[in-house]
C-alpha cells in the first residue's frame, strides 16, 4: 500500500508525542546560550511537539489540495519527524554524572550538546520554510490555472 498523504505521518507523532508526554518523568534538558543556562522539562518539550505535529498536520489537511510537490511534502514531513526524535534523544546523551574531576569536559560537553541543538533548530526552521514555500507555489500555480 502507497502512502499519498505523507503528512498523516504528524499525526501518528502527535498521538505517539502525547503519549510520552503523559508518561514523561521529571528528567530535563539543560541548554548553554552563551552566559545563560536554560532548564526544559522534557514533559514541556514534548507538548511543544504535540502542538506542532497537531498544528502543522491541520495545515496540511486544510491545505492538501493545492500543494505543489508530493516530494516535497514527503521531505519536510521526514525531516521535521526526524528532527523532533533527535531533540527526544538529547537526554540521553545529557548525562549529568560522570566520574570527570575536571570541570572544563563537562563545559565542553554541554557546549558541544548546545551547539547540535542550536543547528538542529536552524535545520527545523528551515524544514518549516520549505513547508511554505510548497503551499505559497501550490497555491499560485492553483490561481494561475483559473
């Protein structure tokens, strides 16, 4: 079976992202911007994701017949699926106990984990441009048939 409405797929995420939500415990995510710490829930995080998966596959069933390019709509899809399960894994890879005396790994650690989220959220940005540029050409190829 062919999937043609590949943004059905956020809707699956929101229903999955609800669940860990709901199930989530106290962990927390902790991002270094600069001389500012920033502490997340990660229960918070997944709500976030929730709304967007929920809000951007409303758009898309509001939206789905004058999309420009399945491809596309299948690329950003993906890539924004892929992009919320990596912001998931990052406290795994968070730990905040380790045997290290030395105070500058643990800082070039989170320097490291900050700077791969700081990309991702660039990438994420992006992945949402791409989003409205499909409906905005969708919707003018639409009104140039009429």
């Amino acid at each position: 079976m062919t999937i043609y409405k590949p943004y059905h797929l956020l809707l699956l995420a929101g229903i999955l992202f609800s669940i860990a939500a709901l199930t989530s415990t106290k962990e927390t995510i902790d991002i270094h911007v600069h001389d500012t710490y920033f502490v997340i829930t990660c229960s918070f995080l997944y709500w976030a994701f929730v709304i967007l998966t929920y809000c951007l596959w409303g758009i898309y069933v509001l939206t789905g017949k004058f999309l420009f390019a399945n491809v596309l709509t299948w690329f950003h899809v993906l890539l924004t699926l892929g992009i919320l399960i990596l912001f998931i894994s990052v406290p795994l890879f968070n730990q905040k106990r380790y045997i290290d005396l030395s105070p500058w790994t643990s800082f070039n650690k989170f320097n490291l984990i900050s700077k791969i989220l700081a990309w991702v959220t660039i990438i994420l940005l992006l992945a949402q441009a791409m989003f409205i540029v499909n409906i905005i050409t969708g919707f003018v190829i639409m009104l140039k048939k009429r």
